[in-house]
C-alpha cells in the first residue's frame, strides 16, 4: 500500500469513528435535554425527602438489574458485535438467564428493603420503581446494547431519546396531575418504562428466530458471570453513598445529595458515549493505549469535560439558585464545591470499561469491590466526623481522588500484564471460531 493510500484508509477510519461517535453523541446530548426536565420535574414534584428516597431506591433497583440476566448480555453484545448472525441463538440464552435471575433478584430486594427502607417508603412504590428498573429500563438498555455492537449507533440514540422523553412525559404528568405522593410518582414512573421497553423492543430489536443453542451458553457461561460479578460491584460501589446517606443521615439530607448527584450524573452522558466507543475499538485494536501519551491524554479530556460540565451547572445555579426549582436551590451552594468529583467518578468509570474491553472481567470485579470498600469507609467516616453539609460534601472531592488513585494504579497494571503477556496478546487478536 502507498503512504498516499495509507492515510487516505487513515482517515475513512478515523471519519467512520467521529461518524459514529457523533450519532452516540447526539443521543447523549437529547438524553441530556430530556433528563435534566425529567429531574427537574420530579425534584420539585415531591418533597425533598420523597426525592431521596426515590432516588435511592432508583439506585438500588439499578444494582438489582445487574443480577437479573447473569450478566449474558455481555456474550449478546460480544456476539453482536463480530457475529450479527447469531444474536436469536444468544437472545433465547438470555431471556432464559433473565427468568432464572429472576428469583434471585426477587431475594435480594426484600433485603434492600427490610435493611434500608423498612419505615421510610411504602412497599408498593419500592416495589414500582425496582420492577421499573429491573424488567423495563434494563431491557431496553439490552435493545441499545444489540444495536450498537452492530453498528447501529444512530437507532441506539434514538432509543434513549425516546425512553427519556417517555420518562419526561411522566414527570410533567405527575406534577400536573398527581397528588404529590411518592407512590402515585412511582406507578407513573413504572408505566413510562414499560411503554418505553415495550415499544423498543416490538420497534428496534433485530428480527431473528430464537434458536435453542446451550453448547454456546455454557461456553460463555464463565464470561458472562464473571461481567455479572463486576457490574453488580461497580454499581454497588457506584450506588452505595445513597445507601449509607439514607441510613447516616435520613431522608432529606439523602434528598440533598441525590439531587447532587444526579446533577454530577448529567456530566457524565457524553462521557459514557466516548466509552462506548473506545471499548469496541480497544477490541479491534488491542494495542491502542500501549502509550502513557495516550493514556494520560484521555484521562485528561475526561476529566476537563467531567470539570467543564458541573462547573456550568454549577455557575448558572450560583446566579440564579431557583433555575431548577425550589427543591434544587437547597442543594445549589453545594454543586461547586463538589467541583473534582465528576471528574474522578468518571475516570474510575472510564478505567473499568478498558478492563471489561480488554477481557479482565474478573480483575474489573475485584478492582471495584476494593474501590467500593474503601469508599464505603470513608464516606462512613465523613458522615460521622463531619456533619456540617458543606464540609462533608467538600470531603467528597478528596474520596473521590482517593478512589481514582486505587483504580488507575490497578487497572494500568493489569493492562501493561497484558501487553506482556503473549497468551492474552493471541487470544485477542485471534478471529472468531466457527460457531461462537
């Protein structure tokens, strides 16, 4: 090939990239949109402790989702991704997963529920928003998954336009309709993800038989635990601070640092379509961060975007506290003082995708299971030593940092053992088997 051809496939690839990249970015930027009138109407259609409450049950219904499936939507993607052909036969193993999971799941709530929520929130709205979470907006981030693995990030973002924009709906129904209650909230919210999911799937999920295949499931049985495993550890490290916030300091000031938070979430859309994007490269390109030059690059753009964003949102509410609402202004003067965590949080993110990329599932689990232990401990300790509003919330920046430090250094090392490794360096540029 001529150096002239070469940079002419050089850039059609990297065209292809920002092609792609760009539709991903568009659904992130009408997520966006959507998200911020979904919270602003739910932040300020309940009470402050309602919204805590919510949230956190949110949050927990998130980690739950995790478990319900086994974590097979890992070989569905893989399989979407280099084997389109095949998706009926890995569809079937995974609806079959999903309602083995199920059980499971079921145990795992009521413990959530006798721990955390037990006095605080009526059984039928935790039950609403877990149902919501697990079997509604969970499989219609299946239907997103299938889709992007095969290329189709356009109707990806169209989904999570459309599934927000059903979740706006709601809201704005709720507060112009609804009698301010959390239960009435969460049958509401419940009905918008199931016509989300439902419409998803009937509309966008790609038509193939399902095939019965069990030599293909059991071959990916221990992938698809091991991810399993680390997605139901990184949510729980990633959801845990609602958790103990609710516990240590009760529903309104749970209320205050869920609305945090999901300011803090905002900034990291665009964030989480960039990482979509370099997993399916670092699958094709092994190779691709073998340089600190690089390494260091990205995590610098992550976290100058991660900064940029709260650091917006952080302004406009300091001029005008009430922008977003009565409820929201109590947690305003708190968004800049939280400046750093946006940016730590979504590194540690960021790191745990390069690992699921790289196939260190079982190295991902463990990494977040250290970091969710460490920040469960040190939000323990803030909570307790510091009761001051501002002055714990400042502390977050330092755990965060803390928890970034832990996962760079784990994760850094586990891909250099990789680059040293010719056994893994072969599994990973090996083509597909016949039948996988």
């Amino acid at each position: 090939m001529s150096r002239r051809s070469f940079w002419i496939e050089r850039f059609k690839d990297n065209l292809d990239l920002l092609r792609d990249y760009a539709s991903l970015l568009a659904g992130s930027g009408g997520r966006l949109v959507l998200s911020l009138a979904y919270f602003v109407s739910v932040a300020n259609g309940l009470s402050v402790g309602d919204f805590g409450l919510f949230a956190t049950a949110s949050a927990t219904g998130i980690v739950l989702s995790r478990i319900a499936g086994f974590g097979f939507v890992s070989p569905l993607y893989r399989t979407a991704t280099r084997r389109p052909q095949l998706i009926g036969a890995y569809t079937a193993g995974f609806l079959a997963a999903l309602c083995l999971s199920l059980p499971l799941v079921a145990i795992a709530a009521i413990g959530f529920f006798l721990v955390f929520f037990d006095g605080e929130m009526a059984p039928a709205a935790f039950i609403a928003v877990v149902l919501a979470e697990v079997l509604c907006w969970r499989l219609l981030e299946v239907v997103v998954i299938v889709n992007n693995g095969m290329g189709r990030f356009f109707t990806g973002a169209v989904i999570v336009i459309v599934g927000s924009g059903l979740r706006a709906l709601a809201a704005l129904a709720f507060v112009g309709l609804g009698d301010g209650s959390l239960v009435t909230w969460s049958l509401y919210y419940l009905g918008a993800n199931l016509v989300a999911m439902l419409g998803t799937v009937i509309v966008c999920y790609p038509r193939q038989r399902l095939r019965w295949t069990p030599r293909l499931y059991f071959a990916r049985m221990r992938d698809s635990l091991s991810v399993a495993g680390a997605e139901i550890v990184f949510y729980l490290q990633s959801e845990l601070d609602k958790l103990l916030v609710l516990s240590f300091g009760g529903p309104h000031t749970a209320g205050i640092y869920a609305i945090l938070m999901r300011l803090i979430d905002l900034t990291a859309l665009p964030i989480r379509s960039f990482n979509t994007m370099i997993v399916q490269k670092l699958m094709k390109t092994p190779g691709l961060l073998s340089t600190w030059r690089i390494r260091w690059g990205l995590e610098a753009g992550i976290a100058a975007v991660s900064i940029a964003g709260l650091g917006f949102l952080g302004g406009v509410l300091h001029f005008f506290p009430r922008a977003l609402g009565n409820n929201v202004a109590d947690a305003a003067p708190f968004v800049l003082v939280a400046l750093l965590v946006p940016a730590f949080r979504n590194l540690v993110e960021y790191e745990s995708e390069l690992l699921y990329a790289r196939g260190r599932t079982a190295t991902r689990a463990m990494v977040l299971a250290l970091v969710g232990l460490i920040k469960a401990g040190l939000l323990i300790a803030l909570l307790r030593h510091f009761p001051d509003d501002t002055a714990w919330i400042a502390g977050l920046n330092a755990v965060f940092l803390v928890l970034w430090m832990i996962s760079a250094a784990a994760s850094y090392t586990a891909l250099d053992w990789d680059a040293r490794s010719p056994r893994r360096l072969l599994k990973f540029s090996a083509a597909p088997q016949p039948g996988e």
